[in-house]
C-alpha cells in the first residue's frame, strides 16, 4: 500500500543559536518554540559552535551576524567544512542585511538571511520551510541507501545463479565442451540468466534467458524462471521445442499481462559434434560469420505456443556465440555487427564497452555472450580442467 510522505514533527528537530545579543536569542527562542521546537540550545558565545556540534547534532543553526566573540563569516566557514548546505541549513542573522552582506553570507554557504528585528511571519515560515527540506532529503536519502542495499543484494542473489568456474570446468573435463562467459552489467538491476547442466554423461543442455522490464520486475521474473526450469525436467530426446513448449505454458500462468521472456535453450552433443537447439523469441546462435536463425514467440504471451526445434553441426575447436537480447539491441545501436565480429570479437567489445550510468544508454540492460567449443582432443579424463 503506498504511503504519504510526511516530514517529522518539528517538536524532533533541534535549532542551535548563537547569538551574543540577549534580547535577540530570547526572541529567536519564543519564535522557535511557538513554531513547536522543543529541543533549542543558545550559545552566547560563537567559539562554543565546534565543541557541540557532535554532542547535540543540531538540524539547524541561527547565527546572529554581530557575534562579538567569533566573526559569523568566520563560523559559517568552519560549519561548511563539515556539513553542506543539504545536510545542515545555517541562518545568518543581521541588522544590516545589504545586498553585499547577502551576497557573501551565501558564498559561504548560508542557506538563508533574515533581518533583525525579526518579523514574526517571515522567520517562522523560512526556519519551517528549511527544516521541512532537510527532514525529507535525509529521508530520501535513507531511502535511497537501504534501496541501493537492497538491490546489491538482489544482484548478488542473481549472479550467485550464474554457473560456477568449477561447474564449467568439471563439464569441460568430462565431454570436451569449453563454454565461455563474459558479461557486462547495465545501468539497472538485470533481468538475464544464463544456465547449464549436465544431460547424462556427455551431452550437456545449456540456456540463455532475458527477461523483459528489467529492474526489480525483470529480476523478479528470472528468480520465477529459474525456478521453473529447475523444477523442470531436460529433455532426454533431443526435443527442446517440447521442453520449451513445456516451460511457457508454466510461465504464462504467472506472468502479468505485458511481461515476458525470451529464452535459447540448446543441447550439446560432443558425439556427433552437433547443437539442438529452440528458441522462444531469444537471437540465434552465431557460427562462423552467419545467423544460425531462430523463431518463436516470447515466453509468457501465448497459453499454448509451439516452438521449432533447429539442428546445426559445429566443427571442433570452431566458437558458436550466443548471446541475450540486449547485446543484439547494443550491438545495433553502437554500429557494429555480432555476425560479422563473430563469437571472439563480441566477447573482445563486451568488457571494454563503458557501463551505462542511466537508462536509456544504448547499452543500458545487462549483456551476455557465451562462447562454446568442442575440444579436438577432448578426454573425459576427470583430472583435466582441476
């Protein structure tokens, strides 16, 4: 349910003010408690700034500028050394509130200047209105940190899904079959995946997922995916159409209208050196400077969709590239081709392609580009890859 925003109370915050005029300060605190602040501290002497600062974490300062002990230039310099103007608002106080006077008291970091006497009206609502800003940029800024936490975590929760060195190593050994990984993470938490495993003793089932919407959505709908393929069974007879056809009747039972995925899903033969594979909207493999091609609708949009099942034979030692939908996006955006660059300069480009700041980059999503080969001198020796 969403909630309204509303700052804390006044009666929370608490107004340091330094003034040596005993007449002013006794107006500047029956202004401030008429306001609802309950927690002033005056000081009559500027030099005692410093020693309570970190004692009593003032979310305001009044400083009157004839400080006879401390020149409140002076003070309004020390006090933006350690606190912008964001952080801690500071208003200056003087009798002759000139144009120059003004002038320099915002150089030196005042928020604020107000004329003495003070009027009653005008004080009230500048010290409510800085407060008020203060109170909801800290907690916007809370927000935004426990947010920034939280979506760390979130992507480490995402890579830690990715396969391990160690899973790809221990599949290189046992079928000869050498997969690659680089991947460049965009400007917004990622809605990719890639998986592996092994089919029996040599084949190997691989995939490639991209999520649409990206951000907390996208994320959220691959942990779903992920789980869905977990839970599902391989394919044992070279049918990945089927298992496809299998995971998007799952999926669409889940997804939101408007939300959907692509997915690759190949098998890898070392046998007989081929790869089949089925594609549900996701870009085909590349292979040897040409578009192995691809069909099939997005996951997620049809109850019932069928999906076609593509074979290719892979020569060894040959890279086959496949990749995420936003690579292709990337790729076309930037000018260049995936297929005339090929599997080694796709994965040459990717990790020198500055990481997007915002989205709307051409290279805003996450992007991922697999490498597989079959080794001509592949062993199933199970020391090989340790």
């Amino acid at each position: 349910m969403n909630q309204i925003y509303r700052p804390p109370s006044l009666r929370q915050a608490r107004i340091l003010v330094t003034s040596d005029d005993a007449l002013n300060a006794q107006a500047t605190l029956a202004l401030l408690r008429g306001l609802g602040v309950r927690q002033v501290l005056a000081l009559p002497d500027g030099n005692e700034v410093a020693r309570v600062m970190e004692s009593f974490s003032p979310d305001m300062i009044v400083m009157d500028l004839n400080e006879t002990y401390l020149d409140s230039w002076e003070l309004c310099r020390q006090v933006r050394q350690t606190a912008n103007r964001d952080e801690l608002p500071v208003i200056i106080q003087t009798a002759e509130a000139d144009a120059d006077d003004r002038a320099r008291a915002f150089d030196l970091g005042a928020n604020d200047v107000v004329a003495k006497p003070l009027r009653h009206q005008d004080f009230v609502k500048r010290v409510r209105l800085h407060l008020e800003t203060r109170f909801t940029l800290r907690t916007l800024l809370d927000m935004r940190e426990r947010l920034t936490n939280e979506l760390a975590m979130a992507d480490g929760m995402l890579r830690h899904l990715q396969p391990s060195s160690r899973l790809l190593a221990e599949i290189r050994a046992a079928t000869g079959i050498m997969i690659e990984a680089e991947l460049r993470p965009g400007a917004t938490l990622g809605g990719n995946l890639w998986g592996v495993t092994r089919l029996g003793s040599r084949r190997v089932g691989l995939y490639v997922l991209d999520c649409s919407g990206g951000g907390i959505v996208g994320a959220l709908n691959v942990f779903r995916l992920h789980t869905l393929i977990d839970r599902a069974p391989y394919p044992d007879d070279d049918d990945p159409a089927a298992w496809l056809a299998h995971i998007n009747g799952l999926l669409a039972r889940l997804l939101p209208t408007g939300q959907f995925a692509t997915l690759l899903f190949a098998v890898l033969d070392p046998d007989t050196l081929t790869m089949n594979y089925a594609s549900a909207g996701a870009p085909g493999p590349i292979y040897e400077g040409a578009d192995l091609g691809s069909s099939g609708v997005p996951l997620g949009i049809l109850r019932k969709a069928a999906f076609t099942n593509h074979r290719a034979t892979v020569q060894p030692n040959t890279p086959v590239l496949l990749c995420n939908d936003g690579l292709v996006d990337a790729a076309s955006a930037l000018g260049w081709s995936l297929v005339t660059s090929g599997a080694a300069g796709a994965m040459g480009r990717l990790p020198a392609m500055p990481t997007p700041t915002r989205t709307g980059d051409p290279a805003a999503n996450d992007l991922t580009a697999l490498t597989i080969r079959f080794e001509a001198d592949h062993t199933a020796d199970p020391r090989r890859g340790a």
